[in-house]
C-alpha cells in the first residue's frame, strides 16, 4: 500500500505537507523521538479541546493524511482520536468495539476484516510500531442521515468537543456546479454530517493533496478558495519539504 500525502488545510485551515507513509514509515518513529514542531495555523483553534476526533471524510487512506496533526496534537497532550469513512467491510469486524451497526472501533486484532483494509492497517502499524492500541473509529458508508446519527454517537461516547476533518484531496472544497468536481459525494455526505453535529463547538476542514487529482478544475479550486479566504475562512499555510 503506497500513499502520497500533501496536507493542507482549507477552509479554515490549510497546511500542505508531503510523505509517503510506506517508504518513509521510519520517519514516525523519529517523528516521536524528535518533534518537528509544525507550526499548525489551528493550534489556537484546537488548543481549548478536550476531545478531538480527526476524520477521514472521503473514504480509503484519508485517514492517513491526519497522522501528521495527530501525533503533533499528541505532542501538545491533547486527546486526540482518530476515524475514516470506511470502504471497509465492517460487519465482519468481530469483538470489534460496535457503536452501531454501521460504527465499529477497529483495532490491530480485526484482521478478519481485511487485511488490506485502510483503518486496519493504521492499527496495526500503531501496535506493531508504536505498541499502542488505537481503534480507527470506521463510518460505514451510509446515507446523510445514518451518517448525521453515527457521527453523533462517537461525539457522545468519546465526549468530543472538536472534530478536524480530513479530505486527502482538494474536492471537498466543490459547490457542485463546477466543470469537473472529482469524486464530491462522500465528502459531501460527511460535510453535511458532522455539520448536523450537536454539542461539538469546533469543526474544521483539513485539505490533503493540493495538486493530487486529476478530474477537477483547479482554476475553480482556486477560485473557490479565494472565496473561503474572502470570508475569513482561512488560518494560515504551511508548507514541509523531504528530503
């Protein structure tokens, strides 16, 4: 399995970085050894959360794009969690922690889902890198209103006061009537989602892979990010290069 990441954050964050987490899955462990202090627009944002859940909101390996915030919002002894819209077969997910038919906390013991599968994937290499237990909170893929309901009870049960959404890509950032908009539903879905949320007071959008897609109109990305900008929906850029 082979991820580019470029993370950014629009909306009201936008922070671009670049990793291949397979290749360069050493890096992390000299991530925790030595912070790179990232300078994160939104620490002041998040700095007053108890409890945040980072969210992949477009399926498959957006969940990977939010390890960078996570282990540096980890660095800041925040309590953070971790959570994906799920491609994944979930109901096979045995001793899984089931919140609901279509919400299950996925650990490193539920191979018998897949092993392929993205959420088990980012357990597994927390316990077999890191030894840590960290259950990958799986949305299956549902309608808005399931999906408003399943996302309301993780904000129950791990008493969330924040969620940072994560779109490995930039099409979450589409109205809709655009030329070319990638592949906006299930990022739609989960916008309209955590926006029905109650009792969560932060709520951002972290864009991943300015660049990375190659079925929308970045002229229109521009165009439209100008907009959030224009509307004080903008904390800051930052960029970080390999080498």
């Amino acid at each position: 399995m082979k991820e580019i990441f470029d993370l950014a954050r629009i909306l009201r964050t936008l922070v671009i970085w670049n990793i291949d987490f397979h290749t360069h899955a050493n890096y992390f462990h000299c991530y925790l050894e030595k912070s790179l202090e990232l300078n994160l627009p939104i620490l002041e944002q998040v700095s007053n959360c108890k409890s945040l859940l980072i969210a992949g909101i477009g399926g498959d390996y957006d969940v990977f794009c939010g390890l960078p915030n996570y282990f540096e919002l980890k660095q800041c002894c925040m309590n953070v969690h971790l959570g994906n819209f799920s491609f994944s077969d979930i109901a096979r997910a045995q001793n899984s922690i089931k919140l609901s038919p279509t919400l299950v906390g996925i650990t490193a013991d539920h191979e018998d889902i897949c092993p392929s599968s993205t959420e088990f994937s980012v357990s597994h290499w927390f316990q077999e890198k890191l030894n840590e237990s960290v259950p990958i909170w799986s949305f299956h893929m549902t309608g808005a209103e399931p999906l408003s309901e399943n996302y309301q009870i993780p904000a129950n049960y791990l008493n969330l006061d924040g969620i940072l959404e994560i779109d490995g890509g930039v099409d979450s950032l589409m109205r809709g009537d655009e030329e070319e908009k990638g592949t906006v539903i299930e990022d739609t879905t989960s916008h309209y989602a955590v926006n029905q949320l109650q009792g969560v007071p932060m709520r951002m959008l972290a864009c991943i892979g300015l660049g990375a897609e190659q079925d929308i109109s970045y002229a229109q990305v521009s165009e439209n990010i100008a907009a959030l900008i224009k509307s004080g929906g903008f904390f800051g850029i930052m960029f970080l290069n390999l080498t």
